[in-house]
C-alpha cells in the first residue's frame, strides 16, 4: 500500500446534517517582503457525523494517553482565541 505522507498545521471542520469534512491546510512561509499567505489546503477528508464524533473520542483517548505518559501538550492561549476556541473547551 502506497500511502502518502501530508503535514499540516491547520484544520478546518465542516458539519452538517448529511455529513462532514475535514480540510488540513499548511501554513506557508512569510513572503521576502514579509506579507503572509493564507494556509494552502493539502487534503479533505469526508466522513459522517458520526464517524467524525468518533475519530474526535479516538484522539481525545490518544492524547489524554500521551499526556499521561509525558506531560500537558501546550497550546498558546492566543492561538486557541484566534481560532475561537479556550481550554475550557477540552
């Protein structure tokens, strides 16, 4: 099996009734005159609503695992507001 290897650094989540999506997007590099450039898509992944809600309890268990065997994964509070989000929500 020929399975290729994407990185990313964002995630955009679409829900509905029907069904779900999960776009991974990278973030570029500034440009040389220091304008950014919005994150490039790499890959959607579609799935039901409830195949998503179980992919989310599968990481959830992953990461609540690993933050047992090593330590809080740390995410920046402006980040988590940027996107709308707070560690109340976990």
């Amino acid at each position: 099996m020929n399975m290729e290897d994407i990185f990313s650094d964002r995630v955009q989540v679409s829900v509905n009734q029907l069904g779900a999506s999960l776009t991974f997007l990278r973030t570029e590099p500034p440009n040389q005159d220091g304008s950014v450039l919005p994150p490039i898509p790499v890959v959607r992944i579609r799935l039901s609503p409830a195949m998503l809600k179980l992919v989310t309890m599968t990481i959830r268990r992953a990461i609540k695992l690993h933050e047992g065997a090593v330590g809080t994964v740390q995410l920046d509070p402006a980040f988590l507001n940027e996107i709308g989000t707070s560690l109340e929500d976990w």
